[in-house]
C-alpha cells in the first residue's frame, strides 16, 4: 500500500525520494508527493494524481538541490486519489507523510479548529495536531510529534519536516513499517527497505510505539513513553538484481521464471534426503513440544491463505492424530474461536505486514498459543512478533501478484508438518518419499516451466476472449484451483471462481455455459478416476475445457490438454499451479492489462 521515504545528507533529497518512491511502486498507489526543504526552510512541496511520472513532469520543472525531504506514494483510504488528497500534508510550518489509518481523526478534526483543512485526509489532521503542538517552533519537532502521537488511535507509519528545523525528520511507527537507512553523512527512511538497497546496507527497524530524530549523521530513538532507544543496526540482504526486471518484460515473469532458484533458497540446509527427514530451526520448538502438537491454525489472506490450504491437506496426509484448520485472517479476527492450548498457529505472509494477519497473530498470541511465522519479509512486523519462525526466503517479492511465495510458503509449511511427523515418530518410510519429492521439486519445476511456456502463451491467447472461467479440482488440486482462479482474477480481471469437482452438482454445473470456460486440475493419483467423471459431466453440457494433467492416460476430448511434468507426483499439483501463474500471465498480456500492478489492488495490505 502506501510508500514513504526520506532522506537527510548531503546529495539530492529530490532524486533520493522519487528513485526510492519508484522501488516502492509495486505496492500499489494512485497519487505521489515529495516536499523537499533548502537551507533556509523554504519547501518546495510537489504532487500529483496517478503515477509517479506524473510528478517527474513536474519536478522537471522544479528542480532542487535541497539536501532534505521526505516523499510518498497513496493509496486511498480517506479521500479520492486527487493531488489535494495526496501527501505530503502541511499545516504551518510542519510537512507530514503518513502510511496506515487514524481511525478518530474526526474527532481530532474538532479540536483544530484554527487550522484551514485542504484535503479529505486523516494525515491532514495528524500533520495539523503536530503543528497545534509544535507552537512555530517554540517546542522540538520530536516532542510535538509525541504529543500528538499520544492522542492517536489508529496505525501509522509517518515522517515529518518543519521548515523551522531544515536538518532533521522526525519519523515514527505503530503497526505500519519505517525502516531508517545508516549512511556517512546521510540517513535515510523507508516503509520498505527495498527503496534503500544499493544506498546502504545498514538498517535499523524501528518497533512499534517508536519515534526517532534523523539528523545527517545522528539518529535518537526513544518510546513514545520518552525510554531511550539503543539502536539495532541490521544487514539489508537484498541486492539491486533482487529489485530489477534482469531482462524481464514483467516482475511477474521473472518472478515466476525464478521460481526453481527461490524454492532451493527455501530449501537451504532443511532438506536431508539421505535420512529422509528434513530440520528447520527457526520454529524453535523441541522434541517434545512439538510431539504434543495437536492442532494446528493456519492463519493467512489471500494466497497465503491458499498455500495453508494446500499444506494442510499434506499435513493431514502424513502426520497422525492431528487437526488442520486453515483460516481467513480477516474472518478470524473476529471470530469467538477456542483455540486448544495443544495447538501452534501458523502464521503466513509473503510480507509479513498484513494487517489482518498481524491482528490475528496478536490475538492467537493471547490465548497463550504458540505462534510460528511463514513469512518471506525479513524484519517484517509479523517475523519479529511471533514466537518462531521459517523464512521463505524467495527474495523480493515485487509484483502485486503473488507467486513464487506461493509456492515456498507451501513446501516451508509441509516441511513443518515433517517435522511435527518426526518428532511423533512417524515412520521414516512414510515421510521419505515426501522428503525425496521436495528435494528433487525445484528441477521439476524448471522443466515445467521450459516445457509449457511457450504453449499456455498461445492457449491463454485463445481464451483471451473470455470473462468467465470455473476452475476445478480435487484434494490437493482443489485448493490449487483456488489459487490459480485468484491469480486470473486479480490481473486479467476475468471473473474466476473455484470449485471442487465433488460440488460441480451441488450448484456450479448450472454455469455451464458458452459464456465460461473451465480451468482443470487432473492429477494421477486415487482420485484420479473421480476427477475423470467429473470432466465427463462438464463436457456432457458442452463446456470449454483446458486439462492440465502429468499423465498421459487423460484421453477424453476436452478442447485443450496441457500435459506437465510426471517426475513429482505428491507435488503435482505445485508444478500444475505454474500452469495457472503463466496462463494468468499471457491471458493478462492478451488482455492488455498492468500486468504487475492490477487496479485496485496493493502489494503488502497494512489497512483492514
Ligand atoms: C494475491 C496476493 C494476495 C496476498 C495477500 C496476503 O496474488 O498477492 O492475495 O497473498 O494480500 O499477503 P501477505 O502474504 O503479504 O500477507
């Protein structure tokens, strides 16, 4: 969702803040501003409505060499996208950014009266209450901040100016990320470290009820409590290749063309196929803990909550005496649901920012259960919250569709199952095949994705016509079809739905009709035969099929058959998801659709 950064040193604070607002743009937005100050504290605030180029345009012509200033990208929650609504917002002498939402901003509204509102924002209001206490200067930037920060509800993410005080940012976090860059003779902000990679290596995360004073080369950190802060410097590990194309027309391609590369990052010294078991550290949980396992909650949104699905169904193959329950973390929150003290929570999230998510995490957290983080963010909210943890470790994640997160999140998850199986003294003979199969999955996965590229770009081409489609599948594959109806919807905008092929005549067969066309998943397997009738009954009402399927026995006369890879066969379904990525892919390119920032939609969702 929305972007901040900031930037205090001695280049170009309007270069830094629009190359660093252009990393952040996956995130989604539909407005941009920067304010940059000179010297003296004169501003020169600039924003504009839709993309950041946009605002280039008009930097073109206001070109500074100020050395301070502070930027962002909106994604609106108060207010239309308009340049008014767009930050930053002034009042006085304070210039402020804000990610996340005040939710008594109206109220605040009442009491600052003396203050001429410009926009519909909630930001307005927190850049008008800072200014009501910073009194012209006459108190630090800092404890005006504090002070209007204390009488806040709601989550924010925020940084602010003063044309009173040109050397320094105030900048502060509660429930919306602010990473600060450690440079020599600069210092940086960001809500993603992703605008700071090839700046600096050296971040510090600010935690949750935070402020902190940047200066060029000094940084304070308190509570909002006035507790000072020591500081913990940590290492940005990204690097620039992770953030670019690297030859790409989209970040969506690369992103699942690197898939067999970022599986074996997941896979990195987990993995023993020898002995046939695998070891993860990070959940942190002992033999004996995790031998009194007895539930497990999966807690996700969107994807994650499709790759919990997924695992889930492993889970239950392999591990005995044990419940799965995936959940919606938006529908969780607020359900009165027990969760029994023998349970660990699963907790998954390619950004580890969600804000349903997170509030799930908090609330698990409360009842006393164990929580364990699949996250691929490393420092995210989310990762330094829950009681352990399993990166996915795929790398940045830049298009707002999710993919090779996906499918790292699932085999991170089974791989957690393994180990509860372990502990429990499942018999190696029963886990080893699933072991084998996850280690030889990333060249699996490269074969797949050579072998049907270049066909699903020309069947996807044929389909583009289309704006209706029913995806099927059973057990593993039914989640999977979830998944690969999630993706074309997001990106082609093309009305997909899943359904179990069990349920095709509990309702869904009625769709049947020359306006859909229907998404197979057929698997091999001892629900192979189920799968097959369910196929006949579409084709008896004159559907338009595409069959994905690893074995060559599928002979029924659908109008396309897409054949993938039969060397993983527990996994199948995984290697039949990439068929639905790039389908979602050529059909989104047919279409002519943004590929990586789909309309309405925002990469790391930090609002309910
Ligand atoms: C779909 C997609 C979203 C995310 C969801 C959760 O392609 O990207 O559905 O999966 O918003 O995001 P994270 O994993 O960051 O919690």
């Amino acid at each position: 969702m929305c972007g901040i950064v900031g930037y205090v040193g001695e280049k170009q604070a309007q270069d830094f803040c629009i190359s660093g607002l252009k990393r952040l743009e996956y995130r989604g937005y539909d407005s941009a501003g920067v304010v940059t100050l000179d010297e003296k504290g004169k501003a020169t605030l600039l924003r504009a409505k839709g993309k950041i180029a946009n605002l280039e345009e008009k930097l073109a012509a206001n070109k500074r060499e100020d050395k301070i200033g502070i930027g962002h990208t909106r994604w609106a929650t108060h207010g239309e996208p308009s340049e008014a609504n767009a930050h930053p917002h002034q009042a006085g002498p304070i210039y402020l950014v804000h990610n996340g939402i005040i939710e008594n901003y109206k109220e605040l509204k009442e009491h600052l009266k003396e203050h001429k509102f410009k926009s519909e924002t909630d930001t307005e209001v927190l850049a008008a209450l800072v200014n009501s206490f910073y009194k012209d200067g006459k108190y630090p930037l800092m404890n005006a901040v504090v002070q209007a920060l204390k009488l806040v509800k709601g989550t924010y993410g925020i940084a602010a100016v003063s044309t009173k005080s040109p050397d320094e940012i105030v900048v502060a976090r509660s429930g919306s990320p602010l990473v600060i860059g450690v440079g020599h003779d600069e210092t940086m902000l960001a809500s993603d470290a992703s605008a700071l990679v090839g700046h600096t290596k050296r971040a510090i995360y600010l935690n949750d009820g935070e402020v902190a004073r940047l200066t060029k080369n000094s940084i304070e950190i308190k509570t909002l409590n006035a507790e000072p802060v020591s500081a913990k410097v940590e290492e940005i590990e990204t690097n620039l290749a992770a953030i670019q194309k690297g030859g790409y027309d989209h970040f969506l391609l690369k992103e699942i063309m690197e898939q067999p590369e970022s599986l074996k990052e997941t896979l990195r010294g987990r993995v023993n196929v020898k002995e046939g078991i695998v070891h993860l550290g990070g959940p942190g949980l002992s033999e004996t803990e995790l031998r009194k396992i007895k539930h497990l909650v999966i807690v996700g949104c969107g994807t994650a909550y499709h790759a919990g699905l997924l695992a889930g169904y492993y889970i239950e193959q392999f591990t005995p005496e044990i419940t799965v329950e995936t959940v919606i973390a938006s529908e969780y929150r607020y359900r009165n649901a027990y969760i029994p003290k023998d349970s660990v929570a699963l907790i998954v999230s390619q950004s580890g920012e969600t804000a349903d998510t997170l509030a799930c995490l908090r609330e698990i957290k409360k009842q006393g259960v164990k929580t364990i983080g699949i996250v691929n963010a490393i420092g995210s909210t989310i990762a330094r919250e829950v009681d352990g943890g399993t990166y996915v470790h795929v790398g940045p994640e830049i298009s707002v569709a999710s993919t090779k997160a996906f499918t790292s999140q699932v085999i991170a998850m089974v791989m957690f199952g393994l180990t509860i199986a372990q502990a429990k003294g499942v018999r190696p003979g029963t886990l080893k095949p699933y072991v084998e199969e996850i280690d030889k999955l990333p060249e699996a996965i490269r074969t797949t994705l050579e072998s049907v590229r270049k066909e699903v770009e020309s069947v996807a081409k044929k389909y583009a016509k289309y704006e209706h489609a029913v995806y099927l599948g059973r057990d593993t594959a039914y989640p999977t079809a979830m998944e690969g109806a999630l993706k074309l919807k997001e990106i082609s905008y093309v009305d997909a739905n899943a359904y179990a092929f069990g349920e095709l005549k509990h309702g869904p067969l009625a769709l049947i009709d020359d306006r859909f066309f229907e998404f197979a998943l057929v698997p091999e397997g001892e629900l192979y035969d189920k799968a097959v009738s369910n196929v006949q009954e579409v084709l008896a009402r004159g559907g338009h099929m595409i069959v994905i399927t690893n074995t060559s026995k599928f002979d029924l006369p659908v109008e396309k058959v897409i054949k993938i890879s039969s060397d993983c066969k527990l996994f199948a379904p995984i290697l039949m998801n990439l068929v639905a990525q790039l389908f979602a892919y050529y059909m989104t390119l047919a279409k002519g659709n943004n590929v990586d920032q789909p309309r309405n939609l925002a990469k790391s969702v930090t609002v309910e």
